[in-house]
C-alpha cells in the first residue's frame, strides 16, 4: 500500500461519499493506491482475512492513476425503504 508523505504518513485512501445521517449501506466504494504490482482478486482474498466478518471486499478492479475521483465515478445511487411495522400515525406531519 502506499503512504502519504510527510512527518506522520498516512495509507493513501478514499472513500465514497459520505451516506445520509440515518441511513445504512449494503456497499460502499472505496479507493487504495497500492505500490507495485498485485492481483486485484488476491488483494480481495488478503484484506477479507484481515476484516472482521462483517466487513468484506465484494468486487476489485483496477484503475488508473489519472482516473477521475469516486465521487466524480459514481453516477447514480439506489435507496430501498422499508416500512414493515410502521404505523401511520407517524405519517403524520
């Protein structure tokens, strides 16, 4: 992985944006610079045996450097509502 420079290096890591307050995500995007050459889907294997069971890498691919950012990739997102044990009471405003 590559670190930032500088007196306190950091990973070089970006993540999507951020969700709304109240809300839950099925998948989040995610972008880490890597130095060198390594398979995306061994990348995928190693960061899953490190997660806990409840964080896992779904998909990886690669990238290029000049790439625009997440924020600028992600073109649409998707919310599902539930409203199993609502009353409609609380509908009211």
């Amino acid at each position: 992985m590559r670190f930032s420079e500088g007196f306190h290096p950091l990973p070089r890591i970006v993540l999507g944006p951020a969700l709304p307050v109240g809300f839950e995500s099925r998948a989040e995007y995610m972008d880490l610079d890597i130095h060198g050459d390594l398979d995306c889907g061994e990348l995928s294997k190693a960061l899953n045996r490190e997660f806990p069971e409840w964080l896992r890498v779904l998909e990886s691919g690669e990238i290029p450097l000049k790439f625009p950012s997440i924020s600028d990739s992600i073109v649409g997102i998707s919310y599902l509502v539930s409203l199993a044990g609502l009353e409609l009471d609380a509908l009211k405003c």
